[in-house]
C-alpha cells in the first residue's frame, strides 16, 4: 500500500543551460539558480497554489499549472490518489529566456510527489524520474541537468529510454548568463530548425561537442574552440538577432559565448574581472550575472521551521 507523508516537503531544483554550443539537445549544465517547491497533502479536494518570484503574475493556479501536471504524472505512477493538495512555488528562475524554467519545473514536480510519497524513492529511480519527464519535455538536455545537476549529457536510446552521464565540472570553469529583457518561447525557436543540414556542419558539431566534454572537466582554455556551432544558433538568429550579436561581439574578445538552450539568453565563460566589460556590451537593459554550477540536481531539502 502507498502510504502518503503528512508534513510539508520541500524541493529544490536548478536552472539549467543546454546545447553549450554544439552539442545540441544532449549537453547540460546545472546553475545555482533555483526554484523551491513546498507541498503539503490536505483533506480537501483540488489544489491550492501560491506562487512568488518569475511568472507570480501571469502563472495559472489550477491544474493546468505545470509543477502540478507533473506531480499528477508521478502520483498516477507511484500508483496513489491524492485528491489535493497545497502547492508554494518560489520563482527566481527566469521565463522564456532559455535556462530551463519548464524542465525545472517539470522535474521538480515529480521529484516533490516522489517525496511525498513514504518510500516514493524506493519505488522511482532517478532513470524513472527522467523516463517520466520526457513525457513532457521530449528532449533529455535539460531534463537530466535539473535532475542529476552539474555537467550531464543525456541521449535516447532505440527504445525512446533516456540515459545520462554526468561529469565533474572543472573548477576554473566559471559561467555567466547574460540575461535579455524579451522572453522567447521553446516551440518558437524549434520552428526556425531546419529539417537537414549540411554534412560540413555536422562534422563540425560533432568534433566540437567531443572537445567540449574535454573543456569542460579537463582543460577550460579549450572552451573557445569546444563552444563554437554551426547547426542551431544562427538557423534561429532572426528570433535573437541581439543576442546573436551579442555572442560575436564576446567571442571577438575572446570570451567564450553561446546561446543558451533556445535563447534568447547567452551562456558565456569567463572570470569576475570580464563582467564589467560584459556588462558594457551587453547593455543596461540586460542582467549580467556570474553563477555557480550547482553540483547536485532537484533534492528533497529541510522545511524551514516558519513553513512547517
């Protein structure tokens, strides 16, 4: 029998960058960025969601709402009914702009039933968790990022099962989101790729996607050569003309740059003493920020003693 816990439980989860430049829809990266999840089981029928921080203002607060389309999904695979429930969601990931906000908030539903749940570990594995996302979001970058946290690359099998492998992030690699006003939807960006492309292209793409795994855990001074693409980034450059700009401008002065994920945000490596120069390129309107790569993916964390 599923036995549901009766307190509060609390998750965590991380934003997260894809592609990092060629290794399209299979690299990731975690960013010490996070959305918190809090819930709690309640007598009553429905859900009763607060929501503080990105997306407080245009969110939905029914069933429609993706943390708790995701909890459903868990909880009818655990194989327990839970017919309401209080849901906190605390935003600070941003919307649209490429840091995985839907696969935050995907993952870290599921990982909130699955902790809900007495044993909801020892009946989903973390493979389960992802297998249960991709339902959602049908590419695995993102995803198994949030889900296993610093530098993953994730792939589908012939089957359709995902699997990821996830590597230590070299210390001196020290990322920086420059972060655009516009938002830019996921599903917009994908209808810009094209159907085939070049085999030159490729090539390209998939030397550089191998360098990359060197650049990241062994040698960061690679990372100019190890970021460079040829298959997505200018393909979809009339959907972020600025950022597009923005990553030849840092990578002529030597920055490391990319779009991250589906844009418009870019992704780029570099040291504090380059933000001021980042900052000046990039322009006021955009937020330039140096963040940590957070080594561990969505986790169940302590409640507060004010939220208990």
């Amino acid at each position: 029998m599923v036995e549901l816990r009766r307190d509060a439980v609390r998750v965590v989860v991380p934003a997260t960058s894809a592609n990092l430049g060629p290794a399209f829809d299979s690299a990731g990266l975690a960013l010490a960025v996070y959305d918190e999840l809090i819930a709690m089981v309640t007598d009553d029928e429905g859900v009763l969601i607060e929501i503080a921080g990105e997306g407080a203002d245009t969110l939905p607060r029914d069933e429609s709402h993706l943390v708790v389309q995701s909890m459903r999904r868990a909880f009818a695979w655990l194989g327990v009914e839970v017919p309401g429930f209080i849901l906190r969601c605390g935003n600070t990931i941003p919307h649209g702009r490429g840091l995985g906000s839907s696969a935050a908030a995907i993952v870290g539903g599921i990982v909130l039933a699955r902790a809900m749940v007495v044993d909801g570990r020892d009946r989903m594995t973390d493979a389960d968790v992802l297998q249960l996302a991709l339902e959602q979001e049908p590419h695995p970058d993102n995803l198994a990022a949030a889900l296993h946290g610093g530098f993953t690359v994730a792939w589908l099998e012939q089957d359709g099962r995902a699997d990821v492998v996830g590597m230590p992030v070299h210390a001196d690699v020290h990322p920086v989101v420059l972060v655009p006003p516009q938002e830019l939807k996921t599903a917009q960006a994908r209808e810009m790729l094209p159907d085939s492309v070049p085999f030159a292209d490729a090539s390209s793409n998939v030397a550089r996607a191998a360098l990359l795994v060197h650049a990241m855990t062994r040698e960061p001074a690679r990372l100019m050569a190890a970021t460079e693409d040829r298959l997505h980034q200018q393909r979809r450059a009339a959907a972020y003309p600025d950022s597009v700009a923005l990553v030849r401008q840092l990578r002529d002065a030597g920055i490391p740059a990319v779009i991250s994920g589906a844009g418009p945000t870019v992704l780029a490596f570099a040291d504090a003493s380059t933000l001021p120069t980042m900052s000046g390129v990039a322009g006021e309107s955009w937020i330039v920020r140096m963040v940590d790569v957070s080594v561990e993916g969505a986790r169940e964390v302590p409640v507060p003693l004010a939220e208990g």
